[in-house]
C-alpha cells in the first residue's frame, strides 16, 4: 500500500494536506485531512481539488499530482536513477517531492529523511551542468530530490546574487532559481528564450527576472538560462541554512492542473476550447479577473507574434498569495520563436478563432477568438494592434541589449525570427 503524505506551505509554515493512498497508480486517490478540513487555515490546493471530506478520483488524483513531475527524457533518466518504471508516478512523486514548483511538498514514510541544506557549487561543476543536459540534470534532481515540471533538461538552484555563487539545494531547502541547459537539437535555445522574455519585457508583459549563465566563451554548451522563480519569496528576518536566507515557498499550479487536464493532454485538439476555460477560470478565481484576463490575452498575442507554438496549457499558471487566500496570473514564461527550428511544428498549442496553423491565424482570427472567449472586440483588438506595433521595436532593443553583453549568437536568433515573421505574418 503507497501512502504518501501531502504538505503545502503556508504563511512560510508546512501544513498538513492530507493522503494519497491506494496500491499502486490505478487505484491511488487523494484525500484532504480531517484536521486540515477543521482547521482555520483551510484553503484548496488546487481549483480543481475543492476542499471535500470525500477521496477525490483516481484520474483527479493522477492530472495534479503527475503534473509536479518532470517530462519526456529527464523523467525518464529519473526513473532509471530512482530504478522505477517512469510511468510509476508515485515512486517518482515520493523520490522528488521535497522540492515541487509551488509550495506543495511531498513524504514518504519508508524514506530516508534528507536534511535541508545548500551544497556550493564550483565553477567546473556549473560548467559540467551546461555540458551536459538532460542527464545531468536527471543526477542533480535526484540526489537533491526536488521536481521540476517540463521535458527539457532543468534544475532548480539557490542563487547567492551578493557573492554570486550557486549552490545545489538538498532535502526540503528551497531553490530561488529553475537553472536550464542549451538543447543538443535546438540550436542557441538559451539566447532565443532569453531574447524572447526580454522582448516580451519590453512590451509591458510580465516576466520574471531572469539571465545567462556564461561559464566559457558563450557557445551552446558553454551558458545556462537561469530563471528567478516567481514562486519563491526572499523576505527580512527568514531562517537561515549556511548563513543563507531561507525562501518562502508561493503555490501555483498550471493552467493543466487547474483545468482537471492529464499533462498529456497539453496540447489541445479537436478544438476543445482550451483558452476559453482558461479565461472562465480566470473570471471566476482570480483576485482581480479583469487585468489578468488582459495579461493572459496579451501572453496569447505575444506568442503569436514570436512564434512560440509550444504555448500549451502547462505553460501558463495561476500564483497564490502566502496564505493561499487569492490567485493572480502568474508571470509569463517558458517563451520562446520554436518556428526558426525546421522541426517545429506550425500548430499552436490551442487555437486562436478555429485555427491552429500559425501561417493560417490572422487578426481577424484573434478578433474571433476575442468574442469567443468573451473579451470586448475594441479593447482586445486595440491591445492586438499596440503589440503587434510594439513588437519589433522591442525585439530589436532586446538584440541589442544581448550583443551589448557580448552574446553574439543573438543576431543569428533575431534574424532568424524576423525572417520567420515575415513568413507567417502579412
């Protein structure tokens, strides 16, 4: 019988959620506490887990907690690691659970207590991460037993910004950083994402801080994207580990959890209506519904406009407050032109007015898809026509501010961009 004990901090206090238990994955479903339940701090950890005193579905149970893991090739290196089947997410769930995004936090009693700490990194070791991808990522992530979500090759850090030095966090320490590496078939995927978040910067979207790691001469294998995690929060008079203060953890789930949808249903098809539950969610949960709903429309143009049709439900999430009594919109990530590689595919990852292809989606698509989803035509549309003016203003200021820092490859990825939008765009 599995029984794995589930936490969420709140207000920077672990708190007892209550149970996933069954004897294997088919069978293993998810309960709030009674204590919990009666308690005053009582809050959901998911829109689509309200606060019930009933076991909640296996398939409820799995959309949730699967979606704390990592994806594809990492998760699969894992698994091997962890010598268990990659399909086995409890296992998987109870080797990686000390450290999720959000602020969910996952025990198992027949394992080895790790002791919250922080392991500095060296140069060459920093280094080795850029070099190595995926695998490298699959060993830090297990032996730190923490969970990143995604199917490229990632590891959360803590970032010393004073001393500027990396250290690997272990056990229940939190990362204040999601570290990536350069992918082996995507050229100068770190300066595309990098130039991309800073374009969408530029243009007023909220993103959050984030930079490249050179550890040589700026080559693929030689730099990292390090991203500063939105869902960590460095406050006056925390605890300290190793004289370095200890992050608040802030829940989120993704758009995927929130929705009740399996990560491997990411991508929509048959258009299912994807975005339109999305903006109904943010309607109904957030704290302040009419500006998140222009943030969210303007993630969807600005994807639109980069060429990002890897923009699925799972890259877009909902930020809770430290006592997880309201949600925004979570600052866009993940963004970056997957057109410029030939092995891309043109279909975004929901459609925009009935169409997917994004050499067939047009103005006229985002003002059909505006009353679809329930937006005012004039204000949606004026929003479409300030970005798509904005745009290459803002990619050419964020060009210039990468080759200003001496990562030359970005005038390779802004051509590459251009020339694509030329394409797909009239």
């Amino acid at each position: 019988m599995r029984n794995l004990g589930v936490w969420i901090e709140i207000g920077g206090l672990q708190t007892y959620v209550g149970r996933i238990i069954g004897e294997k994955e088919e069978d293993a479903r998810f309960s709030y506490a009674e204590e919990y339940l009666s308690g005053n701090i009582a809050r959901p950890i998911s829109i689509h887990l309200p606060l019930s005193a009933n076991a909640f579905s296996v398939d409820d149970t799995r959309n949730f907690f699967e979606g704390l893991l990592p994806e594809g090739f990492t998760r699969r290196c894992v698994a091997g690691l962890l010598h268990t089947d990659a399909n086995n997410y409890l296992s998987l769930l109870a080797g990686l659970g000390n450290e999720c995004l959000g602020a969910i936090k996952i025990t198992d009693e027949n394992n080895e207590v790790v002791n919250a700490d922080y392991q500095k990194l060296t140069i060459d070791e920093v280094s080795q991460l850029a070099r190595e991808g995926a695998m490298e990522t699959a060993e830090l992530v297990t032996k730190s037993h923490l969970s990143l979500t995604g199917a490229s090759g990632k590891v959360g850090l803590y970032y010393d910004e004073n001393n500027k030095d990396w250290y690997l966090p272990k056990g229940a320490a939190p990362s204040t950083h999601i570290v990536k590496q350069s992918h082996v078939r995507l050229d100068g995927i770190v300066t595309n994402e990098q130039l991309c978040m800073m374009t969408a910067g530029n243009m007023g979207i909220e993103i959050p801080e984030s930079f490249i790691v050179n550890v040589g001469d700026g080559r693929d294998e030689e730099v990292l994207l390090a991203t500063k995690r939105y869902d960590r929060a460095i406050k006056d008079g925390l605890k300290k580990i190793n004289g370095l203060s200890v992050p608040y953890r802030l829940h989120q789930e993704d758009f995927s959890q929130a929705m009740g949808i399996s990560a491997h249903n990411k991508y929509e098809s048959d258009n299912a209506g994807y975005l339109k539950m999305m903006f109904e969610i943010i309607r109904q949960k957030s704290f302040n519904p009419i500006a998140d709903q222009l943030k969210m429309w303007d993630i969807c143009i600005f994807n639109y406009l980069i060429g990002n049709t890897d923009n699925h439900i799972k890259n877009v999430s909902l930020l809770y407050d430290e006592e997880l009594k309201t949600v925004r919109l979570a600052p866009a990530y993940d963004i970056l032109s997957t057109v410029i590689y030939t092995s891309s595919t043109r279909d975004m990852a929901f459609s925009i007015g009935n169409e997917y292809d994004i050499k067939k989606i047009t103005r006229d698509s985002f003002r059909r898809e505006a009353a679809n989803i329930g937006l005012g035509e004039q204000m949606a549309m004026k929003r479409f026509d300030y970005l798509a003016n904005a745009f290459p203003d803002a990619l050419n200021k964020a060009c210039d501010e990468l080759l200003g820092k001496g990562f030359n490859k970005a005038i390779d990825i802004y051509e590459r961009i251009r020339d694509k939008r030329r394409e797909f765009i009239s």
